[in-house]
C-alpha cells in the first residue's frame, strides 16, 4: 500500500503548511508603516494616568523641596517604563495573543506600583514596605518588557542583540532602586536617583548606532502626542481636586478659570503646531535617522514636557490649596509653578531643536521670563502667581500664532 508524500514525506506540502500554522500561532505579528495607536494601548496607558495623579499628591503632601525631588524621580521612573512600551508598540500588534496576554500583567504591576507612590519614600506602619513593593513592582514592569520584547523580535536577531545590550541599563538601574528600597532613609532618595540616572544614560549609550526599529512613524507621534494629552488630563484632575478641597468662592473660580487657561496654552504650544510640523519630519526619515529622532526627540526630550506638566500641575493645585492666602505664595509654590511651566517650554524648544534645527526663541523668552519673575512669584499671593504663569504662556500662544500666521497655516494645511 503507498501513501501520498504529501501526507508523510519530509518537505510535504500539507507538513510545510502545518509548519506555517504553528509559526504564525507562535510569532508576534510585526508593525509597518501603516500601524496606528489601538484602543488596548489607550486603556494601558490609563494606569500611567493614575500614576501621575499620584505623582502629583505624593509632592503636595510632602510639600518640599526633597518632597519635589522624589516626586520627579518617580515620575522618572513610571516615563522609562511607559517609553519602554511605547517602542515595543511600535514594533508589534500589542492587541493580540501573548502581547496583550502580557501587557495585561504590565497593567496589573504597573498599578501595584502607583498604589504604593505615597508610601515611596516613607513607609507607613503596618502591611508591606512601600518603597520595597513599589520597587519590586517596577521591576516586574521592566523585566516583562525584556521578555516581551525579545519574543516581538523573535525573528529579527539584531534586534535581540539590541533588546540583551539595553538590558544591561535596566538591569544595573533596578539593582539600585531595589537595593535603595532595603536600605531606606535618606539614602534611598540618592541611590534611587542614581539608579534612575544610570539607566537613562547607559541606555542612551547602548542605543547610539544601534539595531532599533521604528516601524510606524504614525504611530509613533500618535502615541507620545495622547502621553502629553494624558499628562494635561492629570493637570485638570489636579486643579479639580484642589478646588473641590475648598467651598466655592470667586477666588476658587478665578483659580480654576487661569489654571484651565493655563492648561489649554500648553496643550496650543504642542499641539497647534510642532505636533504636526514634527511629524511631518519624523515620517520622512528612514533607518537610522529615524530612530535617532526617536530616540533623542521623543524618548529623551519628551521628559521634560511630561515632568514640566506635573510640576506645574502641583503649583496649581498648591495655589487652590492656600487661594484665600494674601500672604506670599513661597519659594516651593512658585518653583512648581513657574519653574514647572520653564521646564516645559524649554522641553518643547529643544524637542523643536531636534527635529526641525532651529530653535522656538519666543518659547525660550518665555522660559527665560518666568525664571525671572521666580523671585517676584514667591512673593505674590498665590492667585497672583497663577494670574502672572497664565498670562506668561496666554501672551507666548498669542505670539506664535500672530507673528507667523503664513507658517503656521501651512504646517496645518499638511
């Protein structure tokens, strides 16, 4: 009796098919140019929201300057690990099968983590180490996108050198945090701060030259554009628990009238037009010019954006909490207001310096004019100060949209 060699034969066609099938089940599915932001992504990304907030009471209640300090160092730290998958999104469907098998565990350590924010620093008594689970916590985040990411370019191996390369940042980096955690005290501040540094530099290190994709170029500016837009999001959570602290007054809505106006002008000076003129250049970059955009103008200088927001939205909240004061605002209310809001429009003229070769000048004025007025803000009463940030930046949009009207309505046009 003869059998067909399809059915048995070594290079069969119904065994090649078999073959085929068992791989597509086992690979992930790799991104291209037409890749776009899904709507798993967005509901990941709403445990970084939840962060954020927490970020941002974690540095009212401590109320500080070393308060200030931590607050930034895990914001630090939640930016890696959110950046980290943004770059594994752009590589891969993360929707589907094992990615979002896997994803859904990032979520669940990732909230681990902002559950323990406010204990980051100062362990409450009783129940686990805070700073030992947030740790921890972040860790699991980090080594997850480690696994993931090596399964994701399961079939490009330069890409897994890269992915085992970058790992040694990750690695040296979460050596120190956990190690800070055990050891607490003011200590854990320096070794978490040195831990967060070492990872951001050895990465830079690692990544100069080196074998990154990016697949989506639309998908890419999409996905750092709706992380500013979630970061505002928080800013206006902000302002309405400041204010929801206190009993409506004139001076309560006066308050939450400038910190939206304030909110909407960093929203216009992303947005209105660098989001778009700078996507525009992304797109038209390949290979490594591409990814050294990515890197050095999105995961790098979009950092300071992200922190400059939460700053600000800290020194909003701050002045809600003393709007009836007549007394000076302080040098920690106006440090996070106007030195927050420097912080961002200095991020957004460097990001523009990146991608464009030229710099905002209007926008580095207006972080030179807010630095300036530091002093004066401290001394002013605390809706005063939010009246003189607001209408810093309201002045700034105004500028820029009336000074260079032509530009502005080609870069919009497409």
């Amino acid at each position: 009796m003869t059998h067909e060699p399809s059915a048995i034969g070594p290079r069969g066609p119904k065994l090649v098919r078999m073959q085929l099938q068992r791989r597509s089940i086992r690979a992930a599915r790799v991104s291209d140019e037409s890749h776009r932001v899904t709507t798993f992504e967005l509901f990941f990304d709403l445990v970084f929201v939840f962060a954020f907030t927490q970020v941002t009471g974690f540095m009212a209640h401590e109320h500080s300057f070393p308060g200030v300090l931590q607050g930034l160092i895990i914001l630090g730290l939640l930016w890696w690990s959110w950046v980290s998958y943004s770059w594994l999104g752009n590589q891969t469907h993360v929707d589907e099968g094992i990615m979002r098998l896997g994803l859904s565990a990032v979520m669940v350590a990732m909230f681990i983590a902002a559950l323990a924010i406010p204990e980051a620093f100062t362990d409450l008594e009783g129940g686990l180490s805070g700073p030992l689970v947030l740790a921890l916590a972040y860790f699991i985040v980090r080594l997850l996108h480690l696994v993931l990411y090596l399964y994701a370019a399961m079939d490009d191996k330069p890409l897994q050198r890269q992915v085992v390369k970058t790992s040694v940042a990750m690695f040296s980096g979460a050596t120190l945090i956990i190690a800070g955690a055990v050891i607490g005290g003011s200590a854990q501040t320096w070794f978490w701060l040195a831990g967060l540094a070492l990872d951001i530099v050895l990465t830079y290190l690692t990544s100069a030259g080196g074998n990154w994709r990016v697949h989506s170029a639309a998908h890419w500016t999409e996905r750092h554009g709706l992380v500013i837009i979630l970061a505002l999001g928080e800013s206006i959570v902000a302002i309405g628990v400041g204010a929801s602290q206190e009993p409506v007054s004139i001076p309560i809505l006066l308050g939450a009238v400038l910190g939206i106006g304030l909110s909407v002008s960093l929203w216009w000076l992303y947005f209105d037009v660098t989001a778009i003129a700078t996507e525009h250049r992304f797109a038209s970059l390949q290979g490594n010019d591409r990814t050294a955009a990515a890197v050095e103008g999105y995961t790098y200088l979009h950092l300071p954006l992200v922190a400059g927001i939460v700053l600000s939205a800290f020194g909003v909240e701050d002045v809600l909490a003393y709007i009836d004061e007549s007394e000076g605002f302080g040098a920690l209310g106006a440090f996070a207001l106007f030195g927050g809001t420097a912080l961002y429009l200095l991020g957004s003229a460097a990001f523009w310096r990146r991608m464009s070769g030229s710099w905002k000048k209007w926008r580095l004025g207006g972080a030179a004019t807010l630095l300036l007025l530091l002093p004066v803000g401290a001394q002013l009463a605390p809706l005063g100060a939010l009246a003189v940030t607001a209408v810093v930046t309201g002045l700034l949009v105004g500028a820029e949209s009336l000074l260079y009207p032509e530009a502005r309505s080609r870069i919009r046009a497409g």
